[in-house]
C-alpha cells in the first residue's frame, strides 16, 4: 500500500486479485476535494496504470457521510480569476486522471458527492451508490458555477431537463432517483456497497485486459461522438481485437465448447440405440427363460416390473437427449444462439 497524504491506496483489495482501492481520506472535512488531493489521486491513478496485475479500480470516500462533499471553498475563496485562468484550475482532474486512465474504474457513492465530488464520482466509468448517496451541483449557491465538467457530464447522463434544474436550484437528487435518471447503475444497501463495488471490480479484472480497455474505448465514443463516428471507432477497435492472442484463445475455446457437445450428444444417440437393441434382446431372452421355467406358454412367471421399465426407458432417455445436444452444439458452433463468451 503506497503512503499519501489525503487517500489511501490498496491494490489486491480485501483479496480481491487484479483490484485496487482509492479511498479519499479526509472524513472530518467530508472528504473535500483540494491541489493536495488531486495531486495524490493523480499519483494513485498513475501507479494503478502502471500496474499491469491491477485491472479495476474502485474509488470510495472514507467515512459514513461522504464521497466528496466538493471541493474546498477555503482554498479557491483565495485566488484571483487571473489564477484560476493561469493555472487552467480544475484541468488536471480530467488531463490527468480521466484521460491518462485507460484502464476502467468504478465510483462507489457512500453518501454527498456534491460539486467536484459529484463531479469526479461522474469521471468513473459507472456509480455504484449506496442508499445513503447524494448528488448535486450546488454551487449556484456560491455565485459560481461547475468547474469540473458537472454541466456537461450531468447533461449527457441525465438530459438537458434535470440537468439545468439541478443546476439552477442547486438542489440534490437521492439515490433511487439517480438509478432512474441513469447516473448510477444500481443502489445497494450502504453496509454493501464497498462489497459490490469490489466484486463487480473483480469480475471486470477477470476478463481480457486488451477487451477490457477496448470497450470502454467504445462506450466513451458513443458517449463523446457522433454516431457515424462512434461506429469508425468501434469498428477499428474490433478489427484490431480480432489479431489479439485473447481473441484467439476465447474463441478457439468456444469452438470446442461445441465441438464437445457435438461428440456428447453423438454418444448418448449411439449408446441410445446399442442400448434399445440390447434391451430389446435381453428383455426376449428373460421372456424365453420365463416361459421355459414355467414349463409351458401357457403360465410365464413374472417379469420384474423394474426390468420392463428401465429395459426401455434408458434408451429412451439417450435417444432423446442425444439429438437436442447435437442440435445445441449445432446452433452454438454457426452462432445461432446468441451466446458469445
């Protein structure tokens, strides 16, 4: 675990392999957003990149209350607009972390991400939110404005229409509401959620890194161009994935899945019709024996019931299930069952 001074920063979290966890980590200021913080998330985002065993990350804010409940009003009320306009403040958090972070990454909202904490919680690929969670841009309230790309991430994730009034009135929108405007992707209950995030994180660290990146490429592009240029994009990234060893493995491996099937399904049909020909013989056989030991065609003794039965429902078993995994390993292998991975 690397040593920072606003965040902490776990990679394998709780045991989770390929996962790492950024955790803002200043609980009595709400986790406030200020330079130092963002140089340490930079840092954090920069070596989880590097990692090449990290494949997901998880950011979530220390404490019960908040993500980021904003970003620190002391330490902008103390520059001039020529510093803020110098400085191109607030660019890093997307120069940065956004666009130097190729690899995907959750937010998990614990509770206010507010202003810039709304703001970076939205940078995420997708918010996974706690029942507790709140969002907002309230900084109308401060005669100002968003900085850091709230007005225009909040407008493509909710629409135009609460985006502006969220704007305007400077109110916050709960959890369940976020879910239906489509900011997050599902509330869990608040004991949960790091829990969810981390193994949601794991599940994506276990896919092809290469396919991993690609498709997040890909969603970015619809969500940032047009769709003729969404559809370059995504066509590009796909032909360059088809000469990927992951490629080659997954879909080699998918084959024989089939093929597999095919042989099985193969099998029962044969050993169906072996086993209703020799049922069939070794049913006569008893009957000839029966029928002998009585001493006459006239008094056979009895078959065992369990004998009748089982003489012919096994084959019947083989002869049907036989013929639905050859169709099964038929619709799989020419891909008409929609299954891919």
């Amino acid at each position: 675990m690397a040593d920072y001074e606003t965040i902490t920063a776990e990679t394998d979290a709780q045991g989770k392999s390929g996962v790492t966890l950024i955790t803002l980590n200043r609980p009595k200021a709400l986790n406030a957003l200020n330079s130092q913080v963002l140089e340490d998330l930079i840092e954090a985002f920069a070596a989880y990149q590097a990692d090449e065993t990290q494949l997901c990350a998880v950011l979530t804010g220390s404490g019960e209350k908040a993500f980021a409940a904003g970003a620190d009003i002391k330490e902008m009320s103390e520059k001039e607009a020529a510093d803020f306009y110098l400085q191109d403040f607030f660019a890093p958090w997307t120069s940065e972390i956004v666009k130097k972070t190729r690899k995907p990454w959750i937010a998990a909202v614990n509770g206010f991400a507010l202003g810039g904490g709304c703001e970076l919680a939205m940078m995420a690929d997708f918010i996974i939110a706690s029942e507790n969670a709140k969002f907002g841009q309230p900084e109308i309230n401060l005669g100002v404005a968003p900085g850091m790309g709230g007005s225009q991430r909040l407008t493509k994730a909710i629409g135009k229409s609460k985006a502006m009034e969220m704007c305007l009135t400077g109110r916050m929108m709960g959890a369940e509401e976020a879910e239906r405007s489509n900011l997050v992707v599902r509330v869990v209950p608040h004991d949960e959620l790091l829990a969810d995030a981390l193994k949601t994180a794991a599940t994506i660290a276990s896919k092809p890194p290469m396919a991993a990146i690609a498709n997040k490429e890909m969603v970015n592009a619809a969500f940032e161009t047009s769709l003729d240029q969404g559809l370059i994009v995504e066509r590009r990234i796909f032909q360059i994935l088809a000469a990927s060893e992951d490629k080659k493995e997954g879909m080699a491996a998918f084959v024989e899945k089939r093929v597999g099937l095919l042989i099985f399904g193969a099998m029962f049909v044969w050993f169906g019709i072996d086993g209703w020909r020799h049922r069939r013989q070794e049913r006569i056989s008893l009957i000839e024996a029966a029928i002998l030991k009585a001493g006459g065609d006239d008094n056979p003794l009895p078959l065992n019931r369990w004998d009748r039965m089982m003489a012919y429902v096994q084959p019947v078993l083989m002869l049907i299930f036989g013929p639905m995994m050859i169709l099964l390993g038929c619709l799989a292998l020419f891909g008409l069952t929609g299954e891919r991975t």
